[in-house]
C-alpha cells in the first residue's frame, strides 16, 4: 500500500522570504524551485460519509491535467504523519472510482459512500513552491504553500511548509526542521488541509484536546506497546500546544502540561526498565 510520510509546519506569511532564503535549504537544495498553481476539490457525501470513514477523496487541477487522489487516515499521532495515499489520472474535474486500480481502495470509497452521489464540499487553492533536497543522505522534497481553502461561503489562509520523504529515513524530516526552525519560526501543523477544510465547512470550532484512550492488545509487544503509547502522547502533546497557540483559553496551557507529564512518565519508565 502506497504511503506518504510528510511533516507539515505552520508558517507566518511574513517569514515567507526569509525561508527561500534560508542557507540550510540553499546548501541542501538540488536545483531551482519550481512555482506552480494547484487547484484542489474535495468531495462527499451530503452527510459526510467519506470523511466519517478517514477517507479524503480529491480532484487536482494542475496545468490542463487532472489527478483524482484518495487519502486514507492512519490516525496513529505520529509525527511525521503516515498516510496511505492513491493517485490516478482521470479525465476531466469530476470524480472517477472506476480509475481506482487498487480494488480494496475502490470497495472502501464505495462502501464508505453507500450509493450516495458525490459533490464538491470546498477546494484549495494555492501557489506551491516546490524543490528537491538532499539532506544527510536522505531524499526529501520541500514544498511552499500559500493560498487558500474555501466552501460554503468561506475561506482561511494556507501559509505552510511540507517536508515529503522521498527516500531514506523519516526522521530525518525532524532533523531538518529543526535545522529551519533554527532561523525561521516554524511550528507543526496538525491538521491536514482536508481537516481545515471540513473544519470551515461544518462549523468546528476549536476545542482544548483532552487525552485520547490507548489502545493495548495482549498478543503486542513490548516495543508495540512503548511505540503506541508515544505516538498518543506525542498527538496529545501537539495538539495542546496548537490549541495553546491558537486560543487566548487558558486549558490550552493546562493540557500542554498535562500532554508533557504523560510524555515524561513515559520516558522515564522506559529509562528505568532499559537502566
């Protein structure tokens, strides 16, 4: 199954410049980057059906050319994040599941919709910069996005970074972050732009997160168990601070904390068993 691992870091307007400029992405940089327009639509169901089942079904203009994508949300909380991801081209704007070649993706998009017709529920619509890096030995393409989603009426800024790995070891998408984050105020972005955009249209609004049960099963590892356990408490920890960051509520603050203790108990315990 395809799988897309990228980090996607929020990014002030403002700090736009100063990041093309950066000297870690000049040094590491291969080639020019290349400017494009990319205009995206999101569909579903009137009740939502594909977005209740994790499932995110887009059509992409690029140029003359459009591209049907199919999203499927893993939800584990790691960073940086892992989804399955299927791409075909069709046609013209409007969604095609017979292009579908994967037929277990086909029989998920299909189940998940239940016989209902499919329609556009907002778009994006953004300029990416695009240029390919070459980082410790690793492959990653590094991606500007400015613009916009908009639906029923509405609309909110896109302003971020994505770091996509093409090749090579995930965390080195961290690494180069912080590299970044060094010079340039950079923050990661939890949500995809397939959430913001649900989030415009349905009215969402922001909420302190709370800690999520864990999910344990007897015949998991000690390794599983650990990894489990951090990824739910890495989640929780950016969740509270984007909350934090985006709202003047005070239990933004109180759940960061309380996402760092978990996390430090965490740690600790390990270290005392390793120790």
């Amino acid at each position: 199954m395809p799988t897309e691992i990228e980090l996607k870091l929020a990014l002030d307007l403002r700090d736009v410049p100063l990041l093309r400029k950066s000297p870690t992405l000049n040094r590491v940089g291969l080639g020019k980057a290349t400017r494009k327009r990319i205009v995206t639509t999101y569909y579903d169901t009137p009740s939502l059906s594909l977005l209740h089942n994790a499932v995110a079904l887009r059509v992409r203009k690029v140029g003359h050319d459009h591209v049907q994508s199919i999203k499927v949300d893993r939800a584990n909380g790691s960073y940086p994040a892992e989804r399955a991801e299927f791409e075909n081209p069709i046609p013209s704007d409007r969604p095609d599941l017979q292009c579908i070649e994967d037929r277990s993706i086909r029989r998920l998009v299909e189940g998940s919709r239940r016989g209902k017709r499919l329609r556009p529920v907002f778009s994006t619509n953004v300029m990416r910069e695009t240029r390919l890096l070459k980082f410790a030995g690793n492959e990653i393409e590094c991606a500007i996005d400015r613009g916009f989603v908009a639906g029923r009426g509405k609309k909110a800024p896109i302003c971020e970074l994505e770091l996509e790995l093409r090749s090579g070891e995930a965390a080195s998408l961290i690494q180069l972050a912080r590299r970044l984050n060094a010079n340039i105020p950079l923050r990661i972005e939890p949500k995809s732009k397939a959430t913001r955009g649900y989030a415009l249209v349905t009215g969402a609004q922001l909420a302190a997160p709370k800690a999520k049960p864990i999910q344990l099963d007897a015949a998991m590892s000690a390794w599983n168990c650990l990894n489990t356990i951090i990824d739910a408490c890495t989640a929780h920890v950016v969740a509270a601070a984007d909350y934090a960051f985006k709202s003047e509520d005070p239990e933004g603050v109180h759940q960061l904390r309380v996402a760092i203790r978990r996390m430090r108990a965490v740690l600790l315990d390990h270290s005392e068993l390793c120790g």
